[in-house]
C-alpha cells in the first residue's frame, strides 16, 4: 500500500488484495515454466494493458521480448518505466521495441524473418468511445479491432 493508486483502490474496492491474487500465486509455477527461456511478442505493448503485461512478463526469466507499437513515444515512456522499475526487473539481453503497425506488410515481414515466438499477445485495439465519432473513426475502429 505504498501509492496513492493503492490506497485510493482501498477505499473504492474495501480490498486491499487484488481479485487474482490467489489465482495467481496457485498457477505462478507454471506460468513460470511456461515462460522460462520463451521468445515472446507483445503487440500493443505501449498501451496500459499492454505495458503492465510488459512489466509482469519481466518478473520471469524469458529470453526474447519484443514490444510492437505504433505509438514510438509510449514505447520510449514504457522504456524509461522498466529501467526505473523499483524493485529493478532484470531485462532480457533480446529485449527490443519496434515501432510498427501490426497489420502493415512492414509487420509481415519481421514475422517472416524473426526466429518464431512461443508466445504472442495481441493488445492493440481502439478501444476509446470518443474514437466513435464520426464514421471515419469507426472505419478505423473496426479495422484495427476486427480486421488486423
């Protein structure tokens, strides 16, 4: 209960443990295993879902990690987060952020030419109401959400 984020989630939740906290302790070992010495690829990794995964990915000993966004600030903020995360996670000698759209043929490409991942997670979407604005927000939506 060290920030202000915790304590207020105290007082709106009345918990001070989060949700899956147990799951997570009862199935850490094979996360653990499962993640061990994996190539992983995280998609959408400079967004809030994307970036806390990033981070919790850290806390187990993988040997590639690759971070695509499209978004090359996000991807520097969520750089700067991990190597001034306290406690320090250590970073995989493989670990690189790519600045890309996922569904450009440029993606295709380094899919192509990457030893193949054990691991992918997909968490680029448009996901905001406000990107529902105009029919041409909601073309954009539907591409990036449901077609890419």
């Amino acid at each position: 209960m060290n920030t202000l984020v915790d304590r207020l989630s105290v007082v709106v939740t009345g918990r001070t443990t989060s949700l899956f906290s147990r799951d997570y302790q009862q199935r850490r070992d094979d996360i653990a295993q499962r993640l061990r010495d994996a190539r992983v690829l995280v998609i959408g990794g400079a967004g809030s879902i994307g970036g806390a995964t990033v981070g919790a990915i850290l806390e187990f000993p993988v040997r590639a990690l690759h971070v695509v966004d499209q978004c090359e600030n996000g991807l520097t903020e969520l750089v700067r987060s991990l190597r001034s995360a306290i406690p320090p996670r250590p970073i995989p000698r493989d670990f690189r952020t790519i600045v890309l759209d996922f569904g450009s043929p440029i993606m295709r490409r380094l899919l192509e030419d990457e030893t193949p991942y054990d691991l992918v997670l997909n968490f680029a979407a448009v996901k905001h109401v406000r990107s529902e604005k105009d029919v041409h927000c909601l073309l954009h939506m539907f591409h990036t959400n449901v077609v890419k």
